[in-house]
C-alpha cells in the first residue's frame, strides 16, 4: 500500500509540475474597476500550475489570498513612494508592514521586493532619477536588518530603455547603459551584486514593432526571420528582438564589470487588441514561441540556459493609463473576466494542457445598452459617445481593433454599453438624452465582443483572509515589540 501511495503522489507531483513552464510567473495587475476576487484569481494560478507572481503593490486582500499557497511572490513599492523610501526608518516600517507581518509558517512567501516600476522611463523626465537607488539601498538594508536578507532581495524592474537597444546600426555586443544613467545604473547593479540580488529587465517585442513602423514583423517573434540580425562584434545571428535585446543587457552588464549577473525577465507579454497588431492570433504566435523556448532551457546567445520570466499579464486591466497606447488594458492572457483568451499550452512542451479560467465567476444580468434607433435629437451624440467613453474604456473601437469594424449606430452602442457596465447597468446609465436603450439582445459581432461585466465582488474579506490579516497584525506587533 505505502509503495502505491507513493506511486500516486509521483504521478501527482509529475502532473502538477508538467502543467506549466518551470518557474514560469506572472504579472497580477489589479487597475481594474470590476475587480475578480483575489481567492479566484489565486485558484485560478494553482489551476494554471503557476508557480510565481509579481505583484504591484502589497496589497492586504491580495496577500491574504497568497497566503499558505507556496507560490513565490514579489511584492512592489510604487514610484510614488520611493522618495519617502529614502528615509531608512521608513522603509523600515514598509519591510514590518508589508513583509514582516507575512513571513510566518502558513504566509506568503515573499521572495523579491520590486523598488518602484521602470523608474528611469525618458517619458518620466528624470522624476526618479535621485530617489530610486536609496530606496533600494533602504529596502535591502531594512530586510537584512530584519533577518530576511538571505531569503528576500530587492531589485528594480527596469525597461529596455536603460540600455542601447538593438538595431541595424547597434548591435547586442555593443550594448551599453544609457549615457545619461550610466553612472546611476552602475551603483546599482554593484549594489544588487554586494547583495545577490538578480537585474530585473521588462522586454516588450511588440513595443519594438509598434514604435517602429519600418521594423521587419516576423522579428517581434520566435519562429524565425528572413533577414537575422548579423552581430558584427560577435558573428552571432540574431532571429528575433527578444534574444537581441536581452544579450545587450548581458553586454551592458559586462561592460561595467558584472557580465555574470543573474537576469530575472520581469514582464514579456503580446497585447490582444487597441492596434492592428494587437490581437489573439499574433500573441498565439508569440507565446507559442516564448513558452517552448523556456521549457527548454534554451536561454539566448550569450546567455544560455535557464532564464526567470513574469508573463505580462495575467488579466486584462480596464483602468490602466493609455497614454503609451490603447494596447494597455490589453495585456492579460485571460480576459477582464478570467476567461482564457487563446489556446496555449503553459508546458511549452506540447501536452496539450491549455489555460484555465476562472470557476464561478458572477455576472451581471444579461442586458446591454445600445443605441436607440427611435432617437430624433442626435444632435449631442458625439458628446454623449465622448462622455461615456472617457468614463469607461472604448480602446477596441480604434483603428485596427476589434470593433473597428462596427457602423456608427454600433459604436454608440458600444460606448454606451461599456459606461452601462461600468455602472453596474443603473438603468439611469443608459440613457444618455434619449440616445441610449437598453436591450436584452447581446449586440456582439463579429471580432467585437459587447460585455457583460462581471458582478462586483463582496468588499467583506473572507473567514480565512480576515484570519490571515489577524496573524499577520499579531506578527507585525511582535516584531514591534522585539526591535
């Protein structure tokens, strides 16, 4: 009986590990106005065999519902508070407050802590620039003040954009830090290497082919390009962006004496709609060249072997900025509602084991809101479009979307349908001067889906939440105590 009992547990433990690339993480955003309760989304990572999540802040609710789970997490500082991370006893506070409280038998296994969010963005004007390497310095001093060092470092994930990225005239071996940082991001990489702890790079190859309206397409991709990128210095053909950029961060890396630092892939992902190469078949198409890769340790040029990679993201975000871009609440490989997008296979190995969506998701009744044909004033419509809009998200009616297809009837009926969402279906929300109607036909065709948002969740914690909350309450106020 014991041996076949342990026969089982190796079919289990083969099973649970098979079913996703290893050490596979994602990215769990939550700017979103209709919220999946974190319980949901946690199962939903099990059922995915998801093994790492990289959050964005740390948040309670969320960090309850990872408790006890064994899945590795990064909690986040946002930019907005690094300057206040520059006092040590106040970053001392953040490490009692938002880790501390957590490192107990049954909590969350905190294993990085992610200082501010691409701080050194040229869209952000040098706002960062002072303040980033003290609250790294803080936070890392803070964790091994607290005995955490060991086990939980700090890093900084950074864009692409702090390197020379590749192009015909720049080659990977070539790749050097950003002139006007350079001094900054060598502080920084020899304090992450004083402490062990990893670069965190976000690389986005769709970025590289939506910025650019001259670079070659099937490079954004794994499956091969007509045209490699002959590296100069090295002799190295490069067949897609993501091998190229990475290698001129490992050249970066070696150009200020630390080539061997270890390189953790903080965010990679393909958006599904809000531009023309924004949509289910492309990122099919790179995740079907991502994931094998991964599973097969097969690591880049000058960098081969295993890397550590956070899919960007899990769930679509409907209330992330889209100044970069409409393609920003596009990012999920699951949609608003935990429902897969597309059929790709997480083992990277071909078992055919495809994603999970998420159980017992509520939704609101079944009602939209559309455009009233009977309307005789349509005068105010194009202000009625533009109020529901700005209050709600309409990037899939721009160019190249998923409904960019529809008349003008139907995208005034999709504007007012997505603020009717929005606010829960108040009768009162679709209205709009006599323009609007509601109707219980779903509107949807073709590429463009008409929602039906989901219900909003209960803000009263569960039993289990609410007892984690308590334990880690009690072990803040000890370590309190103890210092």
């Amino acid at each position: 009986m014991g041996g076949r009992l342990g026969f089982l547990k190796w079919v289990l433990l083969i099973r649970v590990l098979g079913c996703c690339v290893e050490g596979l993480g994602v990215n769990w955003g939550t700017m979103a106005n209709h919220k999946l309760p974190p319980k949901t989304i946690v199962r939903m990572l099990k059922d995915n065999g998801i093994q790492k999540v990289k959050l964005f802040d740390a948040d309670q609710s969320t960090m309850g519902a990872l408790a006890g789970t064994g899945i590795e997490v990064m909690v986040a500082i946002p930019n907005d508070q690094l300057s206040a991370m520059g006092d040590y006893k106040r970053a001392q506070k953040w490490v009692q407050r938002n880790v501390t409280r957590y490192n107990f038998d049954g909590g969350v296994t905190i294993k990085y802590v992610a200082v501010g969010n691409e701080p050194f963005l040229s869209s952000y004007n040098g706002s960062f620039l002072n303040v980033t390497l003290p609250a790294l310095q803080n936070i890392q001093n803070a964790l091994n003040a607290a005995g955490l060092g060991e086990s939980i470092k700090a890093t900084v994930p950074l864009n692409a954009d702090v390197y020379n990225s590749p192009s015909n005239s720049s080659y990977p071996s070539a790749g050097r830090f950003r002139s006007d940082i350079n001094g900054l991001m060598t502080e920084i990489v020899q304090f992450l290497s004083k402490n062990n702890a990893p670069f965190t790079v976000n690389i986005y190859p769709f970025l590289s082919l939506y910025g650019n309206a001259d670079f070659p397409f099937d490079y954004a991709f794994f499956d091969g390009a007509s045209n490699p990128l002959l590296d100069a210095g090295t002799g190295i053909q490069y067949h897609n962006v993501f091998d190229a950029n990475f290698d001129t961060l490992v050249s970066s890396l070696k150009a200020v004496g630390f080539g061997d630092m270890p390189i953790l892939v903080g965010e990679v992902g393909w958006p599904t709609d809000g531009d023309k190469n924004a949509n289910a078949a492309n990122a099919y198409r790179f995740y079907n060249g991502l994931l094998p890769r991964l599973a097969g340790n097969k690591g880049t040029p000058l960098r081969p072997g295993f890397i550590e990679v956070y899919l960007f993201s899990f769930l679509d975000e409907n209330g992330k900025s889209i100044a970069p871009g409409n393609f920003e609440r596009h990012w999920g490989i699951f949609g608003y509602d935990g429902q897969p997008k597309f059929a790709i296979d997480l083992s990277g190995q071909g078992q055919n084991k495809l994603l999970v969506g998420a159980q017992d998701v509520q939704y609101l009744p079944q009602k939209w809101c559309m455009f009233n044909p009977n309307a005789k004033d349509l005068s105010k419509l194009a202000d009625n479009i533009n109020y529901a809009c700005t209050f709600s998200d309409c990037t899939s009616l721009g160019y190249g979307s998923s409904c960019n297809n529809l008349d003008a009837n139907g995208n005034a009926s999709y504007a007012f349908n997505m603020y009717f969402q929005v606010q829960d279906q108040d009768e009162l929300a679709c209205n709009f001067q006599g323009l609007a109607t509601i109707t219980s036909q779903n509107l949807s065709q073709g590429t463009c889906n008409f929602i039906v948002q989901i219900a909003s969740s209960s803000s009263t914690p569960s039993f289990a939440a609410s007892f984690v909350s308590l334990l880690a309450s009690m072990a803040l106020l000890f370590t309190a105590l103890l210092l």
